[in-house]
DNA sequence: GTCTATAGTCTGATAGAC
DNA sequence: GTCTATCAGACTATAGAC
C-alpha cells in the first residue's frame, strides 16, 4: 500500500509540471517548448516527466484541461445577480488578463500538430464540450437579453471568445510597450463588442 | 553572357517556389511544413530550392513579402471614389476571402520560431512598414471621416486588421461546414467593424 | 542514451541548350 | 559534341521526443 505521503508528492509534483508547462506554452508556444524546457522548469528529471504524462501531447491537453476547468469555476464564481451579457463580458476580461501575465490561450492555434493531437483527446474534448455549453447558454441569454446581435450566430461568438485569448493583437500591444495591461484590456473588449466603427 | 532563356527560367521557378509555399505555409503553417514538402509540390530537387533560396526562414520571409506586396497592390486597385472606411472594410474582405482560400495570414502567429528571424529580415521589415503606412493613413482617414473610433489607438486598428487574417475563428467555422464562405466573411466583418452587441 | 525528423550539403548521372 | 543546370537521393549534423 502507498503512502498517504508518497501520492500527496505525486499530486504536488503533478501540479508543478501543469504550472511549469502552462508557463512555456505560454511564453514559447506548444512546438517551441520543449520537454527539457519543462523538466528544467520544474527541476527534476525528464525521465521523471514521463512518469506522470506518457507524451508531450498528453502533457499539453492536461494543461488545457485545467485551464477549462478554471475557466468553468471563474464563471460559477460570478456574481449571479449579473446580466448574461455582463458575465460574458467579464469571463472575457478574466481571460485576456491571465493572458497577458503569460497565460495560455483557449485555442491550441499556435500549432497544427497539436490541434490534431488534441482531436483525438478524450479528457480534453469532454472538458472542451463543458465549457462550449456552457458559453453557448450565455450567448443564448445575453441574446435574449437584447444584448447581443442575432445576426451572428452562437456558435460563431464563443469561438470569435476564444479567439480573442489568442489574439497576436495583444502580443503586438504589449511587445510595443506603449501601453498598459489595463488599456490593452480596455481596447480588446471594446472592439469585441461595440466593434471598432464608430457608434 | 547568360542567355535571357535562362534567366526566365529561373524566374517562372521562383514563382513556383513561392507559389508552392504560399499554399503549403497556408496548409500546415511554418514549423509542419518541410523543405521537402515545398521541393515534391514544386517538383524539384530540394538542391535546387537553396539555389534559390538560402534558408527556410528566407523562403518563407520572401513569401511574406510578396504578399504584402500584393496587399499593397490590391490597396491600390481599389475604386478612387470609395471612402476610406469603404476601402478598409474592401481590404478586410479582400484579405479574408485569400485566407479561406488556403492563403497564409498577414501575420506569422502560427510560429514563435519564424517571428523572431523575420524581426531581422530587412526585406520582410521593409515590405511591413511600407503596409503598415498605407493601412495606418486608412485608418486615420476613416476617423477623419467620422467612421471609426477614436476611443481605440490607429496602431491598435491596423494590428487588429491583420490579426483577423489569422483569426482561428476562420478555419474553425469553415471546419464545422455548417456555413459558407460568403458567410463566414460576412459574420467576421460584421463582428470586426460593428462588434457582437446588439446595435 | 536511443531514435526519428528534418535542415542543409554533396555527388555522380542525365538531359537539354548552345 | 560540349557544357552547365538539374536531378535523385545519399549523407551530415542537430535538435528533441521519449
């Protein structure tokens, strides 16, 4: 029998790769980032890597899983007296912020190879699912709502969301060093939803 | 003396080669796509590719160039009497339609690898800033014209415009099949320029 | 440490321009 | 017939998954 200490590790080592791992994707992107990269990250060996995620593939779809799951608690963490619209809005601006502390984006567009792996990953498409519906029902109410256009469809909006946490728009933004966070957060959720025309 | 034969030649193959990796970067982005890949499409001997072209990172640099040199082009073929708002949005349309064509994006975002040697191509930086111009010029005519925002920066305006070129929005709605490309380009030059709220 | 993938090079054979 | 470009493909070197 294992010890209570001994899988308490485990866990612990676990959750120090996904955060190593969550760090490179993000800085480096999926083909950039090498498993050396993480092992040196977390600072135990690359043999020891594979005791936890049989692939470099596996290991990212984790790391996307939780990602999704955090996604879906910040959403149930809201204020339930918020409009739909307003919770959009919020998720929204949650994700854009982690991703200019170096988060990862919701879409795995960074690499062909591993968007194709990713298809065929059952943790990850079932937490994919999770969250999808979950947004799908918030666009449905903020429509509802008449807050949002009924000339798009809802499925063209969450992914046009996810889209938006990996917009190279905000790399650019940052990288150019003329403006803050806070205004490269203000500009991207204005142009998604008022759209960059003059109202 | 080289015979002017020859010189055509070599020419009609430059094109082919950048034509083949125009579509094959189009196809599997950067890091997936190998010399070899471009060579067979082609139909030459990958010898003959550095003949042409010294280095991956140069063959796709002058692919990059061509195309903004062809946005350039098409900048200009725009109809005089059209508003510049008008010709942003003709632009956005014109850029839109090559992608779901199999075309590559205005910006390299699928690779952190090539960003960083394209930062240092002269050719490709020269290609850039003289678009750059002519976009930025657009855009702060459309805001002259009272048609765009002035809430948002023109750096922001014009770096948006190419980040919908590789909005991943794109592939995945001509992904799902549920919707043709005619509205697909619609939906996304709606969102752009009037947002996802509700008028 | 092993193995695969791939950028980039080299060679000997061949075809086609002149 | 000579010469040169190109071809197919073997080869090297390196990076990185495992």
């Amino acid at each position: 029998m294992v010890t209570p200490y001994r899988v308490k590790q485990l866990q612990m080592r676990e959750e120090a790769i996904l955060d190593a791992a969550h760090v490179l994707l993000g800085k480096y992107g999926y083909d950039a980032m090498t498993m050396d990269d993480v092992a040196a990250e977390v600072g135990i060996a690359k043999a020891s890597l594979y005791k936890h995620f049989e692939s470099k593939e596996k290991l990212a779809a984790s790391t996307m899983v939780r990602l999704f799951d955090r996604t879906v608690d910040q959403l149930a963490a809201l204020p339930a007296n918020l409009s739909a619209y307003e919770k959009l809005r919020k998720m929204l601006e949650w994700a854009l912020r982690e991703r200019l502390r170096g988060g990862i984006p919701h879409l795995p567009s960074t690499s062909t190879t591993l968007e194709q792996s990713l298809m065929t990953d059952e943790p990850y498409l079932a937490s994919l699912l999770s969250l999808n519906a979950a947004l799908s029902l918030l666009v449905e109410a903020a429509k509802n709502e008449g807050k949002l256009s009924r000339a798009l469809p809802t499925d063209y909006i969450v992914t046009a969301i996810y889209a938006r946490t990996c917009d190279p728009t905000l790399e650019y933004m940052q990288r150019g060093k003329n403006y803050r966070d806070e205004e490269i957060v203000t500009h991207m959720l204005d142009a998604f939803f008022m759209g960059v025309s003059k109202a």
